[in-house]
C-alpha cells in the first residue's frame, strides 16, 4: 500500500522524466546533434579552450557567470563536450518542467499518458529543428517561456509564502535565460510581464497587500536576478582593454545587423574624412577587418551612425511601417505552402488563443466570486479572458513590428517569439483547465485538444523529420569538406604553421553553414588557425590567442613571415589582399602551396 501510494505520489514526474527520456533518444537515435552556426562552434571553442589553448570563462556572446561557469567544466574534465551537454539539458530540461506541470491538470493516469503523448509529440513536431540544430538565442527563449508556463500555472490559492518558493525556479530559469542571452530574454520580457499582468489579474480581490507581496516578490527577485548578471558581467569586463573591445562588439552589430555599409564611390568624402581607403573600406565589405589595426570601435560607430543616418532618410519610418505591418499579418494568417508563410508555429499559435478562450467559459467560481458576479458568470469569463488574450496580441504585435521594423527577423528570433507566446497561452489554458465546472465538459475540451494537437503533430512530423533529414545530410557533407580543411591545418607536419582564413570561406559552402556535431569527434586541442574578423576579432582573447603564436599583426605576419598561410575558398575572390597590400605601399606576391578536395586553397604570401 505505500508503494502503490508513493507511486501514485509522484507518477508525474515518473512519466514526465520518461517521456522527455524517450524524446531525447529518439531524436539522438534518428539524428545527431549539431550546433546550428558557426557562431556556437566558435562559442564552444572558446569555452572549451580550442581558441586560445584554455578554457576561457569571457565567451563575448554569453554574460561572464555562465560562461565561467560552463568552462570549469572544461577545465576539470578537458575531452567531455559540456556545452553541448549544457544546452540539451536546457533544451529537455525545460520540456520536462512543462510536462510535469501540465500533468497535474489531468485527473487520471490514462488522461496523463495521453497528455504526455500529445505534448512529446507536438513538441517533437514543432521544435525538433530546434532541438537537432541547437542555438543558444532559441535555448535562451526557451527558458524564459518555461518560466512563464511554470509561473502562470502556478496554484493560485498558494499563501504568499508558499507562492513565493514554488516560483523559485520560476526565477532560476528567467536567471540562467538573461545570462545565455540578454538581449534575447529583454525582447521577450513583456511577455513574461503580460503572464504576470494576467496572473495577477485572474486573482478575485486584485489590490490587495498579500496579492502586491505575492507577485511583486517573484517580479524583485526576477529583476535581482538580473542585475546580478549583469553586475558581475560588467564587473569581469571591467578592464580597459574589455571595455574597448565591447564597445567596438556593440558598433559592429549595429553595423551589420542592422544597417548596410555605404557604397564607396558614393561616400568617397565620408570615407576618407574618417580616413578609410576603398581597399580598406573592402576589408569591411568582405568581413575581413582584422587585416587593419585602424579600423577600431571608434571609425566603425562612424559608420554605423552614417549609415543609419542615410537609411532613414532613405525610406522614413511613417513609410516603412504599412509595409512592415502587411508583412506581420501575412506572416501571422499565411498557411502552409505560402512563400514567407510561419507555418507550423502561426497556426500552433492561434490554435492557443482558441484554446484559452473556450476554456475560460465554463471555469467554475468560488461563492465569494459567484456572490460577487451577481450571475452572468459566463459573461464574466468571457470578459476576464479576452483583456488577457487582447493585452498578450498587443504586446506580441509590439515586439513583432519591433523586429520587422529593424529588418532583422532570422528564423532563430520569429521562432523563439512564436515559442515564448505559445508556452503562455498553453499556460493560460492549463490553469482555466482545471477549474471548469462540469466533469463531461472537461472532458470534452480536454478530449478535443489532444486530438487536434495529435492531428497536427502528425500532420507536421513527416515533413519536419524530411526537412531535419535533407539539412543533416546537406551539413554532413559541408562538414567533411571543413572537417577535411582543418584536419590538414592541425596535422603533424602543419601544426607549427599558423592560418589566417578568409571570413566568408569559413562560413558556409553553396550556401550551406559550416557546424559541428556536439558528441562526436570531440576535440578540444588548441587550433592553429582563426579567422580575419567574425565577432571574436580584435578582442582580449584574439590577441591572446595570436600572441601564443608570436603574432601581433595579421597584416605584418602574413606578409612577412614564412610559417603563416592565408587560406580561402576557391570560389571568393582574393584581389582585395593584394589592392589592399599595394594602397599599404608594400606589394605582395602569393604562392599555391596545397589544395584541399578541390575547395579551399592555402597560399603563402610574401613581400614583392
């Protein structure tokens, strides 16, 4: 009888834990896992000391105290792949809190093995690109919308106290999400703050002291949290050389993400007022600005500036925005097989405003409430619900036309947005779930979820899977052609020889990213090899990296030294390293020394 009670006790965690088991081998039987871009490798090579020869706790991209924290691990056990590790348990972590919170919404173990079904199987459906092709901006979101999925279906019948501590974790996951990435978890933090708005909301007597206790405690330690992070994130990037460097980061992703470099010619008395040449303006066109030591923090925010300047004098704001804003609702109604179209994640969306507002209906009150609504109780549901769902689409709408209106809107941005408002809406419905009045009505809801949700998980698997297949197998063969690169860059007979590669040789093949599989051939030695720019170059770590190998000057040591190589793809041109040695006043001639499956081509360079 105690077991039959202590199994009864915790049988949600036991059929989370399994079905997140299940999900996580099938996939890892079915598929490998990959770091989505060239980005998370350089991430992983960091903090796993491939970069600079030790595992370095300053990752640029992530705030310092995980990053510090992921590359002890690296350093107590060297040949593990533990950032990897680090994103799947984020990845099925999360997963897992979900599952078992949604579980306690169902009454029966039959209804809990159906829940479970449905939501492995939609989650397998909807995010398994995701999961295979992991980025650290998805893994960031996730985390923050099981933050509010966990906080939004939290008992709200909980005293203060005890509403506090079941949000604890609540605020480790928001925590952890703001370390990964901050500015991921700032754009998406309205809606963990609409989640609060309506839980709050939902309560029967809303201004009172317990209530502003309750929810403004889990809202201060939230935002402790995050200035925790930031504090110690900035205090280990305090020194002048960090700063310099963060600086010139912060410049260079406005440049780049977010505004086009000005055509030469036509800026000609831009260029040389800040002192950039044409051939040295190149070096930014082709990414490849490590080559020049003046073009710092302080000529590219110049540019950037300039060129947001020209931008908008170019299509002013009041013109952009009917055209962004078509964009958003075609996007946001288009089905599958339309050009531009968000199918799945669009239609998984509107199906959780349906889903949350039929679920309100028929919620149940207390006779206090009951007293309260003096009847009309559905009409009461119906209004209580709608200002929720109409405050969620507002802010969605805000934070939508945001990211349309800066033009930068990748699939790992739009997705993450789509995820985070489903986890909500998901949340919403779970909590109205429970209180709905009659037996046959929840089971009826609940019945005809599961099945819609299972209709579209099949209807959306096969061409997912199809589509995660035809991307692995298209990576796999980039990968052996980069695999094969590398592997002859390190080798024995090379590995005293230093290679500076072309940026966009480094970066994709056909169109086709250049990653890495997380588990397999692990290797974890220092490289002998970095690239021309990418969003590492000029900092503390690159110049540490290059002094390691005596090297001060990119410029200077591909020039003059015998034992360094610049390396490209056959297919990118090369004539601005000469146009840009001979502006420099010291011509260049170069040398075909090996060429690599008939891609890459290694030269040396000499002085003319």
């Amino acid at each position: 009888m105690d077991i039959r009670n202590q199994l009864k006790k915790n049988e949600n965690w036991m059929i989370a834990l399994a079905a997140t088991a299940v999900l996580c081998l099938l996939v890892g039987m079915r598929f490998d896992y990959f770091y989505d871009l060239n980005d998370d490798v350089l991430m992983k090579d960091i903090l796993a000391g491939c970069y600079t020869g030790t595992p370095e706790g300053h990752n640029i991209q992530m705030l310092w105290l995980v990053s510090a924290f992921i590359s002890l691990f690296y350093r107590v056990v060297r040949f593990l792949p533990w950032y990897g590790i680090f994103l799947c348990l984020c990845h099925f972590g999360c997963f897992f809190l979900i599952l078992k919170r949604s579980l306690a919404s169902c009454k029966t173990v039959i209804g809990k093995l159906a829940a479970a079904l449905t939501e492995t199987l939609l989650f397998g459906g909807v995010f398994l690109e995701h999961l295979v092709f992991a980025q650290y901006t998805v893994t960031c979101t996730f985390l923050a919308a099981a933050a509010a999925f966990l906080f939004y279906t939290t008992d709200i019948e909980l005293a203060c106290k005890d509403f506090v501590k079941k949000n604890l974790p609540v605020v480790l996951l928001v925590f952890v999400a703001y370390l990964i990435r901050s500015e991921m978890l700032l754009l998406v933090l309205p809606m963990i703050c609409v989640a609060g708005v309506a839980k709050w909301g939902s309560e029967s007597r809303i201004f009172t002291k317990e209530h502003a206790v309750k929810y403004l405690a889990v809202i201060g330690m939230i935002l402790a949290g995050i200035g925790i992070g930031q504090l110690t994130h900035m205090a280990a990037y305090g020194s002048q050389q960090w700063r310099t460097f963060t600086e010139f980061f912060d410049n260079r992703t406005e440049l780049y993400d977010f505004q086009e470099i000005p055509a030469y010619a036509e800026n000609q008395a831009f260029y040389e007022s800040i002192g950039l040449s044409e051939s040295e303006k190149i070096l930014l066109d082709n990414y490849n600005f490590g080559m020049d030591e003046e073009i710092d923090e302080v000529m590219v925010g110049q540019i950037a500036q300039y060129a947001g300047t020209n931008r908008s004098a170019e299509k002013p704001f009041l013109e952009k925005l009917p055209e962004k804003l078509r964009d958003y609702v075609y996007r946001f109604t288009s089905s599958k097989g339309k050009p531009g179209s968000d199918y799945p994640w669009n239609v998984m969306v509107i199906l959780g405003y349906i889903a949350v507002f039929l679920t309100a209906i028929p919620r149940k009150y207390t006779k206090e409430r009951i007293q309260e609504a003096g009847g009309g109780t559905y009409v009461k549901n119906i209004l209580g619900v709608s200002w929720k769902l109409i405050f969620l689409f507002a802010v969605r709408t805000a934070l939508w036309m945001y990211i349309l209106m800066r033009e930068r809107a990748p699939e790992r941005i739009t997705h993450s947005l789509y995820l985070m408002e489903f986890c909500i809406l998901i949340g919403m419905a779970f909590s109205q779930y429970g209180g709905i009045c009659y037996v046959r009505t929840r089971k009826i809801l609940g019945g005809a979820a599961a099945v819609i949700a299972c209709v579209m998980a099949v209807l959306i698997l096969p061409g997912v899977v199809k589509t995660v297949s035809e991307n692995q197998m298209r990576r796999e063969e980039v990968n052996g052609l980069y695999r094969g690169l590398y592997d002859r860059l390190s080798g024995e007979e090379n590995k005293e020889n230093f290679y500076l590669i072309d940026v966009y040789s480094s970066v994709s093949y056909s169109g086709i990213p250049y990653s890495e599989k997380m588990f397999a051939n692990v290797d974890n030695s220092l490289d002998n090899y970095d690239i021309m720019g990418g969003w590492a170059c000029k900092s503390p770590l690159q110049r540490k990296k290059l002094a390691g190998f005596g090297i001060e000057s990119m410029e200077q040591a591909l020039r003059d030294r015998e034992d360094v190589y610049f390396v490209r793809m056959k297919s990118e041109d090369m004539q601005w390293l000469f146009d840009y040695y001979e502006d420099h006043g010291t011509p260049i001639e170069v040398n075909l020394i090996d060429t690599i499956a008939d891609v890459f081509e290694i030269y040396a360079v000499s002085a003319r």
